[in-house]
C-alpha cells in the first residue's frame, strides 16, 4: 500500500503541466470591452455594456484552446443618450437587422511572455473579417484574466453608412480594448 501511494504521488508530482487549470468561466462583472476612436480629430471613448462569452483555455495547451464572444451591439454606451441612439441607427450599428456582433476564434498560438495571438472572425453588421487578436494572460487568485487591444477599420463592416462613410469626421480606425476575467 505505501509503495502504491508512493507511485501516484510521484506520478502527481511529475506531471504538473497536465492538471493545469482550464479557463472556462467568464467572469462579466470583472471584464470590459471598450473602444476608442477619433471624431473631428477628438479622442473619443466608448464601451460595451453587455457581452457573453464561451471560453475554453488552459495555458499548458493554449493551442487546443477556444473561445467565442457575443456583444449585443445595442448595448453600446459612447457617453450620451443622443450618441448610442445615433449609433443604434441603420447607418451605424443596425441593431433592429443586426443585434449581435461576434468573434469567433479559430487558432491561438503561444507568443512568449505571457502573450498569445488568438486568429478567428470577428462579425459585425453581418460582415466577418478575419483579424488576429494579440492577448497577455495572467493569474491571480484563482482568475485568469487576458487583456489586449487591436485595431478594425469601421469601412470593412459598413459601419457608417451615407454621409458616415467618409472619414473626415469620425475617422476609420477604433481601437478595440478588453479585459475579459474567467475562472476554472
């Protein structure tokens, strides 16, 4: 018996990798996704009040991990009554035809120091560009917590539409930036 439970413990102790924690629980109270954008030349603000996310991610086997996003678009806060209603509109957002942008991951790669670059689709307004999301992950306590911001220009999903299509007043670029919380 004791050369028996001498061999699981050895075996336990050799083979931390294999029991490390998988990230599967999004944690929406302590994670955000915000942007930032330019409009007349004037940094701008703005945030997603709602999201949902799947997650399946343990940093032994990033390769293996998944992950995908809803942001119920309606739920855009950009300071003002008047602005999340102009962004809910046909020509920005289309929340009545389009109510969920998504992303959808389909590869992460490992990229050192705690970075990962995760490859998927990202959909919104009922168009999908593929875009590679770089990400830092770190743990405390028990909660993994990956952070990172990237760039998607406003034109390649028709997000501002008519007179908004051009970019002299709210520029193309937006900054996309989150931090997204998950426990075990």
């Amino acid at each position: 018996m004791k050369k028996l439970l001498l061999a699981l413990s050895m075996t336990v102790a050799c083979m931390p990798a294999s029991w490390a924690a998988q990230y599967t629980q999004v944690v929406p109270e302590d994670s955000e996704i915000r942007f930032q954008y330019k409009q007349m030349g004037v940094n701008m603000d703005g945030q997603f009040k709602e999201f949902r996310g799947e997650l399946a991610f343990d940093p032994a086997q990033p390769e293996q991990g998944k992950a995908a996003f809803d942001v119920p678009v309606s739920s855009v806060d950009a300071g003002s009554d008047e602005a999340d209603e102009e962004l809910a509109g046909a020509q920005w957002f289309n929340t009545q035809a389009h109510p969920v942008a998504r992303f959808e991951s389909q590869a992460i790669q490992a990229a050192g120091d705690g970075g990962y670059n995760v490859q998927g689709t990202l959909t919104i307004k009922g168009k999908s560009k593929e875009v590679t999301v770089p990400a830092k992950f770190s743990e405390k306590d028990g909660v993994g917590v990956f952070e990172g911001k990237f760039t998607i220009l406003r034109g390649d999903f028709g997000v501002g539409e008519g007179a908004w299509s051009a970019f002299d007043i709210v520029a193309n670029e937006i900054q996309v930036e989150f931090r997204i919380a998950a426990k075990p």
